[in-house]
C-alpha cells in the first residue's frame, strides 16, 4: 500500500479495506511505520514503536470491533497494557511499566484498533503544548516549530500528519480539543462519566477529566464513541444515551436548535480577527441550515475561578507523584521534575482538605452560573482557541519564570480559555478544524452542548463537515508527501 494512498483514508475507510480483504492489518502497520518513520522526525509526535504489532503483528490478538486492523497510537498518561511503558512525560517516571490492566485499553483492543506505540504529551498532562524535558517538543504538522497544543499533542499531530487516522486523547481542560484545534484534526470531549476510568480510578481529575480520541472524520469520532462508552462494573455512574448508536445518528439531520454564539474573551484573551470571522461565518451557515442563531454566550471570570479551583487538579499530586517514585525508583527533585511541575508538588504536599473543599465548591458554583446557558440555548458556538498555533516555548513547564500565581495566565489562559468551561460542566464538546488562517495555520470551531447530548453535538458536527469539507486539506508535513 502507498502512502499517500493509506494517509488517505480515516479510520473506517482502512477498516473497510481490512474487512474486504484490500488490505491486511499487517500490511496496514508496516505501512504507518513507513509513514513514522517519514514524518515523525520533522514533529516528534510519537516516542515510542511497539515492534512487535508491526512487523511481528499476530492478526489473531486483534478484536473483531469496528476498527479491526486500524493504525492507533495510546498517550504517554493513561490506558496503556500491562508491561508497556508509561512515563507521563517526566524523567521521574522513566522507564516505568504498566502493572494494572485498565478497562479503556480492553475497549480499545475489542474494538479491533492495533496499537503501534506512544505518543508524547506534557509532563503530567499539565500544559497547553506537548513540550517536555524527557522528549521534546511536538510539532503541528502545519509549521514546523510551532505548537500542536496539548495535553495529547502527540496523537493529534500523529493524526493531522497522517501517520494513523486515529489516536488516543484525554481532557481535563482542553486537552482534546486544543490540539484538534492547532493541529486541524476532530477532537470531542464526551460528558463526564461517558467512558470509564476504572477499575483503578473511579473518575480522573474528580469529574473534570475524560477521555476519548483525537480524528480525521466526524464518523470516527462516533463509531469511536460507540466502542468506548460501556459501562463497567463498579462504575460509579451511568449516563442516559441514545437507543440508537452514535454513528448511526449521523445519518438523522439535526432538528431546529438555538445556538448562542460568542467571541468574547472569558480569560481576558481577546480573539484573533480572522478566528472571529471564522465563527461569525459558521453561526451564518447554521442559521442556512434553520437553527435559530443568536450572538450570545455565558459570563463567566475564567481567571478568578481557576485560580480558586486548580486545587482541585493539585490535591492528592504529591501522593500520586510519591507511588510514581517507589515504581520507577527515582527520587522526586528538581532534576526528575520540570520546574512548573515542581512547584506544584509543593503546593500539594502542603494543601490541606478545606484547600481541597474550597476547590470543589467553586467547581460547583461555576457548574451551576455556566450551565444556566443551556437554560436559553441547545448550543455554544465559538473558537477552540484564541489563536492559531504560536512558536514553542511559551506554554510549557519547564519555564523559569511561572510560579502559582501566574500558572493560569501564562500556562492555560490563551490554549485553554474557551475550553476549560465545558470539563468544568461537565458537558460534551466538539472542536472542527471548519477555516483556514491566512498564516497557513488551522482554525479550530467549538461546539458546546448539554450534559449527554453527544448525539445532538455530533449530528450538528456532521452537518458542518458536509458544508465545510476539511478532507483535502494537507499539512506540508505529512505522509501523502513523503
């Protein structure tokens, strides 16, 4: 198989050719290998090759889900198989093995997904660009140099680069969508509780965190969600969901909905021009479509109410980091942790629980002010993020000169400022790679929607891509160019 002709396809369109008999999944992974090896030197998207699913790929262990066969790549944080490695990142955790198997890897492999390897991602998934002292940095494969987003940066550019069609991404704060967004790929964060954690976790983040896939295509991401969102026993919640599957919905045009949309800054990021233009045009093609579009979104002092609840994402660190330390025998210092990274394992080691409960009630209170959005409109239209993808070097966790009190302005207020309100929701959303910006970059559009409402999200998403077609979009670095 070719490259630009297996860079071509997403990820059921390789599946398609598995299941006829075009294409073996064998010949598929040495095939992604062909395209790693041709792109992931130029964006440093990918820190470890699983050979043994490539070339000495036994076609028997792969499951017979909808994805049989299917290139797939698992973030450097969570999910992986027993005895792979994970190292979130960090020089504290290298070389540390995995020794507790988890129910998202099991759903993957019965998806039929074959998973090739390790993507890189920010120490501990803590930042907006997948920069890190152990491995680098990872590049969009629009311009060399310059942020893929983060945390699953790695994936996101794997996937916009054509190495897989498909990759694992998870979402505390954006992590998904950031990315999609930087690097012109689908990223959706699904509802809280949607796909398990377990059994060793019962949520991740205390509610705020998911995880799902970064994609090509609007149909992978639902067939992906349909994979992904079994309940497992011991689960400490089971969310309402459609009788019919998520990829069959796809086909069914959204009903007449009431969109709010908005630019306006909620961390005092002002919005690049040609990003504002880019929503103004997609709330314009909806109301085409005959939804009822409206200039207007939540209230919210992003900057305030992180600061008071990023104990929430700090409590119990220390701990964590602690058993990381007994696992990979390294010590926790300044020269296993980057100097970020650090600081915040100090600050948790001396949190106490009301610092924790204090967290959690502005968790609350901001739940309930955002949500009161939905009480007017079925869904929130703006950008993914303020800007494009910038050079690297300004929102990662190695810098000198970030302490707590500016973290949130100068780590996550430009990549995370319309992103982060959905995880504190705990509401599905959706990033579209729907315009391009005249620096050659991609522009990522956010769709928000009530708690469980992925089917309404993706109907709508499907709808955009059909009027919007991203498909024949290349970046400069990726595998058809090899």
């Amino acid at each position: 198989m070719k490259l630009n002709e297996y860079a071509s396809y997403d990820a059921l369109g390789l599946a398609e050719l598995v299941a006829t008999k075009q294409v073996t999944p064998r010949e598929l992974a040495t095939t992604a290998r062909q395209a790693m090896d041709a792109v992931n030197p130029d964006i440093n998207a990918i820190i470890e090759v699983y050979d043994d699913r490539i070339e000495d790929l036994d076609e028997g262990t792969l499951g017979e889900g909808p994805f049989k066969g299917v290139p797939f790549l698992i973030k450097d944080v969570h999910g992986h198989g027993v005895g792979r490695k994970i190292e979130f990142g960090s020089r504290l955790c290298q070389g540390m093995v995995v020794n507790e198997p988890t129910h998202f890897c099991d759903l993957l492999n019965a998806s039929g997904l074959n998973i090739l390897g390790r993507s890189n991602t920010p120490e501990y998934s803590m930042a907006g660009a997948t920069e890190n002292v152990l491995y680098g940095t990872t590049s969009t494969p629009w311009k060399k140099g310059y942020c893929a987003g983060g945390s699953s940066g790695g994936s996101a550019a794997a996937v916009a680069a054509g190495i897989v069609p498909i990759a694992h991404g998870t979402d505390i704060a954006g992590s998904i969508r950031m990315p999609a967004s930087w690097c012109g790929g689908v990223g959706l964060k699904p509802s809280r509780g949607r796909v398990s954690f377990g059994p060793g976790l019962d949520e991740n983040g205390f509610g705020l965190a998911v995880a799902l896939a970064q994609t090509k295509t609007v149909r992978d991401t639902a067939t992906m969600l349909d994979c992904l969102c079994a309940p497992q026993t011991g689960d400490p919640f089971i969310i309402p969901k459609p009788d019919q599957a998520y990829g069959d919905l796809l086909e069914r045009a959204p009903k007449k909905l009431k969109i709010g949309w908005s630019v306006a800054p909620l961390m005092g990021i002002e919005t690049d021009p040609e990003i504002k233009k880019a929503v103004e045009e997609t709330a314009k093609i909806l109301e085409q479509m005959g939804h009822d579009v409206c200039e207007d979104g939540p209230s919210y002092d992003g900057i305030a109410s992180v600061r008071k609840f990023s104990d929430v994402w700090f409590f119990g660190f220390d701990r964590r980091l602690r058993a990381f330390s007994q696992r990979s025998g390294h010590k926790i210092s300044e020269e296993t942790l980057e100097p970020v990274v650090w600081q915040i394992y100090q600050h948790a080691s001396n949190m106490t629980g009301d610092d924790f409960l204090a967290g959690v009630a502005e968790v609350n209170r901001a739940r309930r002010e955002l949500c009161a959005f939905y009480d007017d409109y079925d869904i929130w239209l703006g950008p993914t993020t303020p800007r494009v993808a910038e050079p690297h070097g300004k929102y990662h966790l190695a810098r000198t000169d970030v302490n707590l009190d500016n973290y949130v302005e100068e780590i996550l207020a430009v990549p995370a400022q319309f992103t982060v309100p959905h995880n504190i929701m705990a509401t599905p959303a959706i990033s579209l790679p729907l315009a391009m910006h005249s620096s050659g970059l991609p522009i990522g559009i956010q769709l928000g929607a009530r708690f469980a409402s992925e089917h309404i999200l993706l109907a709508l998403a499907s709808a955009l891509e059909q009027a919007l077609p991203w498909k024949n979009r290349i970046p400069p670095h990726h595998a058809s160019n090899a």
